[in-house]
C-alpha cells in the first residue's frame, strides 16, 4: 500500500499529501545524491499533528516522497500558480531551482504515467472515498489539507512568508464563514504571522475536493517550518517549539469545524 489511513469518527479529514519519505531503489540512481537527503519534505508533520485523535479525525498520508510524484498537483500537470515557478507532477527541481535528476535522468513521458498510476491515483481514490464516507455519516466534511515549508525559498516567492498561510482557493474551496473563524483565531493569537489567501492559496487537493455548494469544505495550511523545527539539516524536530504552536493548530481547527457544521446547518434552513 502506497499510503496510510486512518479512519476517523469526526466530519474532518486530514490530508498530508507531502509527508512521504520513501524513494523506491531502483529510481534512486537517477537522481542527484542530494536528493536522497530529501530536503522539500513536510517534516514532521504527523508528530506535530499528534492531537488529530482527539478530535476524531481521518489521516490520509504517503508513503512515496513528492520528489517521486507531487500528490497535490493535477494529473495533467496544469501549473498551479501561472506566471510563478512551480512543481511539477513528477518534480525535476529542488525548491532551489537546481535539478533534481542526473542529466538526462528526468522521468520520460511513460514513467510518468507509469507513477501517476501507482502512487497518484490511490491516493487520490481514497481521499475521494474517505470524503464521500465522511459526508454520509456526517452530512458535510471538513478536509485539511496540511502542509509545511522553509520560510524562506527565494525560486519559490520573494521574502519571508508569513508563519501560518491559510488558502481556501481565494473563498472557492470553503464557506467564507470557515476562513473567517480561523483568521479570528490567528488574530486573536497575535503570536505568529498569518494570511489568508497570499502566496499559498491551496494546491490541487483543495482546489479540486472544495466544493462548499455540496457541503465538502476544504482548507490548506501551509506554515513555516521555523515553528516546529529546524529549517536547515538534519531538519530536527523542536518538542519546545512544537507545543507551543500546537494549541494554536488545534484551535484553528476546532474552530474551523465549528464554522463548518454551522454553514451545513444554515444551507439547511
């Protein structure tokens, strides 16, 4: 099995598309030695997580690291975010620019169909099912899409980036009631830096499963890896730092679902 999930008894699934750390053998010739460091990874996300029990949720993670395919690109390899750089499906550039494989190495046309079959598509058949479990018990689900980055990626965007970077799609994704209770819980915290909708408006998971109309309401967090951990290798693990932010993250959460089944209970009416 190429992914792991955990079936939750709550509306909130919890998608880890980037969590992966896994290169099969006999791909890792192809690429830079570098590479097998796996550096564009979401560290830690699953230990930082570590609360998602009580709150009931589903766990959806890889096994497979995005360096072998991006789980939260469009299988036909549209670009995410036209005019800036971007990742591809099967990526061939670290965050820094710099390639990925060996020349000449790059995955050809049929090895990436052949990935896309493998890895993409049972992930994604089974975010899809999970979701149409959640929506029959609960009537509406809550999918979040949970992600972690450097804070500072120059190939990527200009600057620094804010701490915590919530995207809904520009408010296509989810109620905009939902994007406004956790922008009330970030602000009420005034400890770390937040935006909703900036740089990072949500990849292909939310874009694609967002549909608040039909009571799916998806949110990607993407948030800097400096309140968590060690931004630089060996890529550590900070417990210190890690709970401080973790009451922050369940909060946004909790109130996130709270907006959610308040939305579902209003298209009702």
């Amino acid at each position: 099995m190429s992914y792991s999930l955990h079936h939750g008894t709550s509306p909130l699934l919890v998608s880890m598309p980037h969590v992966g750390t896994e290169i099969p053998p006999e791909l890792q010739s192809a690429y830079q030695p570098r590479a097998l460091a796996l550096e564009d990874t979401d560290w830690h996300l699953a230990r930082l997580y570590d609360f998602l029990p009580e709150l009931g949720a589903s766990v959806l993670m890889p096994r497979m690291s995005r360096y072998v395919i991006d789980l939260n690109r469009p299988p036909d390899d549209t670009p995410m975010y036209p005019g800036a750089a971007n990742t591809e499906l099967c990526p061939t550039r670290f965050f820094t620019g710099d390639a990925l494989y060996q020349a000449g190495c790059e995955p050809s046309d049929a090895e990436r169909l052949r990935r896309r079959a493998l890895y993409w598509q049972p992930y994604h058949a089974a975010l899809a099912a999970e979701l149409q479990r959640i929506k029959a018990v609960h009537g509406f689900a809550l999918l979040w899409d949970a992600h972690s980055i450097r804070s500072q990626i120059p190939w990527l965007f200009e600057g620094t980036l804010p701490g915590l970077n919530i995207g809904t799609a520009s408010g296509a994704s989810a109620d905009s009631a939902i994007a406004a209770a956790i922008d009330q819980v970030c602000a009420q915290a005034g400890a770390v830096t937040h935006v909703v909708n900036g740089r990072f408006k949500g990849g292909y998971i939310t874009r694609h499963y967002g549909a608040p109309q039909d009571g799916v309401h998806a949110v990607q967090l993407e948030m800097c890896q400096y309140l968590y951990m060690d931004e630089t290798l060996p890529f550590a693990f900070d417990a210190q730092k890690a709970a401080a932010i973790r009451p922050l993250l369940k909060a946004m959460m909790q109130q996130a679902l709270a907006a959610c089944a308040a939305a579902q209970n209003e298209s009702r009416q």
